[in-house]
C-alpha cells in the first residue's frame, strides 16, 4: 500500500487504515504535511498517524465539493442517489466487523456495543437512501390562468464536524441526509476517533460516487473546524459536539456569510422514578442510560430524581447494580464499560468528581479511576446531592451519575428543569395520567 495507508492489527481484524485526506475522490496528505497520533484510549498508545488538515486543506476540499455541486453531481437523479447511498451501506455492510474493531480500538467502546453502532449507521443510510427519490413539492390551487408549485431543491455545499463518541454513526447521520437531498458534503472527523470516519471515506469511492460529492478530512477543531464555520463557499454547517463550541459554529456562521446552522449539543438529562414505577426496569433502564457508551452521550440520564418513598431502597439496588458493570478491554465479551476517550476527557471527569466530594456530595459509588492504565473511570454514583452543586448542573459526558430525592410531582418538574440544558428526559411510573403530565411540564425534547 502506499504510505498513506497503514496496517493496522485489531484482535478481530487485520485491515489497511487510510491515513490521508480524503479529496475529491483521491488520498491526498496535507498541504503543510503536518500529522498527529490518535491514541489507543485501553493501553494509552499510539495507533498510528494520520493527516492533519489545515485552513488550505479546507478550501481544496470546498472547491471539490462545489464543483462536484455545480457540475456532475446536479445531473444524477434522486434514484440514482439513493442507488449510491444503498451501495454504500452495503459495502460498510461487508466489512461490519473491521468497522466496529476500528471503533473499539480508536474510541474505546466495546466491541459488541460498537457492532450495534455500525450496524445503526448503515440502517440509518438505508433510511435517507429511501427519502432520495421521495422528496416533493406541492401544486398549489391558485386560478386558471396561473401554474403555482413549489420544489424543493438542495442547500449546496455542506460542512459537517461531527464528535468522538458515536464516530461512524454520526458520520452516517450527516451524510446520509445532506447527500440524499443532492447536496455535497465536506466531512471532518473528530481528532480524538478519525480512524472509522477514514474508513468508511474509503469505501465512497467503491460505491461509485463521483469525485468531490463527498470529501472526509481529520485535523483539529481550531484549525480545520474553524475553517469550515467560517467558510465564505460554504452553503449550511451541522454540528454535533459541546454547547462551548456550537455557540463559536454560531458566531462564525454569522460573521461570513450567514451559513445555515444545525447543532446538536450538550444535556444534562433528569431520569424521574415515581413512587409506584417497576423499580427493576427503573434500575435496569437507569444503569444504562448514563453507563452506556461510558457516559460519553449527549441525552444521559445523568440526574434521577427518585421519589422520596422509593429513595432509600432505590438508591441500595442501584449502587448494586453499577457496582456490577464490568470494566475492561473492550474487545472482551462481557466489557460493558471500556476507557474514556482521551487523557483530557479522563482529566476533566475526574476533575468533576473531585469537585462534588469537595462540594459535600457523598461517593456511594465509585469515584476514583480504575486500573493503572488505560483512561478507565469507575462507575460513580453521588447522593446527598443538591441541584445548585455544579455536579448537577453542568454536563460531565461520563460514567458520573446524582441521586436527588423529591417529594411531589411539583418538585420533580422543578428539579427537572433547573439546568440550562433541555435535551431529553425520561418518566418512570405506572400511572400514564402522571407520566404524560410530567413529560409535558418537563422543558426536553
């Protein structure tokens, strides 16, 4: 293979990893030649090196996204489109398990979690695949002399950052879209997990897109990222990622050429258990919703609110069960929790934990790293919590979870929505008079 490819050994596969910059349909390395490492999160080792993209590397990519715009891509029909997307989940299809290996290896998760991921992101292709050839306008009645209609027709060039947590399905969530409805797309991948993303960049080409329809970079957010926000040829941006960052996409939309914005951002998300809910789906559901994928999600149930009737027996059944996750190598069977992704995320949650034992907050479970190597955080569950502790405020995106006790229904909404995210929530109880009451008042969704 050419030095833009690299072999790559993973206990499932053996595969060659594109290292370069993916361009107009060709490998191509960095206008300035720059590299960095992405990091092994299980072992803290480097994996290898891949190119790094700068503000060049972007404009290159841009040009290639427009006059694929302008050009051949306006005359492949909507079928056609739909027929490439089809073509390429099914190649992602083929190599399922060399994707989900690069996933456990890159970001850290566990493998088994990671095929579902893969397979979520080819489904999710399937799905905009379907939409291409179904997207309409309307004839409109207006008098007999006039034909009205309306039609709908593609933004143009898109740029798309997507985050390190869900790596390939996010990279599904933007193209698959964007693509479907005849736009063009220029694709960074997080610098913590580029590797899947390059991957699958590969497999584009052999589902025989055309030069430039979609271009895939990996390179830095203060570099690259701010490149794309900024663009001047760059018609609508998507991002998914922290709140810090949407408000910077926002203002650089603004200040160019008033970009189309989608965003996707942080939440801090209330879990309320009632008195009366089945307190087995309760536990079981709320272990996994802020326990899954390490509590690296952005929509993690990462507050319960447990009524004051079924604290005390909640809380003793809940320490249990998180204290029964199973850390470890994420390619081992029963691993259900692996690494954080990075030395800095691991940092900044245990930076979190250390300020709710400072804050008075009590450590009923967890609440130290674990192992000796690799970014492993144990399972940490705070009770004594009050909603004012920046534990219970501020997005922590890992494996940390508060235990707040309410008395009503009244207080569970007010606790519910005292943070300044809104992202998502969820109500535990057998009476769907409360349930849907509740989740009306509740400021998510």
């Amino acid at each position: 293979m050419s030095n833009l490819f690299a072999t790559v050994e993973t206990p499932v596969a053996k595969y060659e990893q594109p290292t370069g910059l993916f361009i107009n349909n060709e490998w191509v390395k960095g206008a300035e030649g720059k590299t960095f490492e992405t990091i092994n999160p299980t072992n803290e080792k480097p994996i290898i090196s891949v190119c790094e993209a700068t503000e060049k590397d972007v404009d290159t990519a841009v040009a290639a996204a427009r006059a694929a715009f302008e050009g051949s891509w306006r005359q492949v029909t909507p079928s056609e489109r739909g027929r490439l997307i089809n073509k390429l989940a099914d190649l992602m299809e083929r190599d399922i398990d060399t994707l989900a290996a690069i996933e456990a290896l890159d970001n850290g998760k566990a493998f088994t979690m990671a095929k579902v991921d893969t397979a979520n992101a080819i489904g999710c292709l399937r799905y905009y695949a379907g939409w291409a050839d179904k997207i309409h306008g309307q004839t409109i009645d207006t008098n007999p002399e006039t034909l009205t209609y309306t039609r709908h027709e593609p933004v143009g060039v898109c740029g798309q950052i997507i985050p390190w947590n869900f790596p390939l399905l996010m990279w599904s969530w933007k193209i698959g879209p964007a693509v479907a409805a005849g736009n063009t797309v220029v694709m960074k991948t997080a610098e913590q997990t580029p590797l899947s993303g390059l991957y699958a960049a590969k497999l584009i080409k052999e589902a025989g897109f055309p030069p430039g329809v979609i271009n895939v970079i990996s390179g830095f957010g203060r570099v690259a990222g701010a490149a794309i926000s900024s663009h001047m040829d760059i018609d609508k941006i998507a991002f998914t990622g922290s709140t810090l960052v949407g408000r910077t996409i926002l203002q650089a939309a603004a200040k160019s050429n008033l970009k189309k914005v989608t965003l996707e951002l942080g939440g801090k998300s209330p879990n309320i258990v009632f008195d009366d809910a089945d307190i087995d789906n309760a536990i079981s559901w709320s272990n996994f919703g802020i326990f899954f994928n390490h509590g690296q999600c952005c929509c993690a149930g990462s507050r319960i609110l447990v009524q004051e009737g079924l604290y005390d027996k909640f809380v003793a059944r809940f320490k249990e069960r998180a204290s029964q996750n199973k850390l470890g190598n994420p390619f081992e069977q029963d691993t259900f929790q692996g690494p954080q992704v990075s030395q800095l995320q691991f940092d900044r949650i245990m930076e979190y934990i250390n300020h709710g034992k400072q804050a008075g907050a009590t450590v009923a479970v967890g609440g130290d790293r674990y192992g000796k190597e690799g970014y492993f955080i144990q399972p940490t569950v705070f009770t004594d919590v009050t909603s004012d502790m920046k534990i219970a405020q501020e997005e922590i995106f890992g494996p940390v979870v508060t235990i707040q006790k309410f008395k009503d229904e009244a207080e569970a909404i007010k606790i519910g929505n005292s943070t300044d995210y809104g992202l998502a929530a969820a109500v535990h109880t057998k009476n769907v008079n409360t349930a849907i009451r509740v989740s009306n008042a509740l400021k998510a969704g």
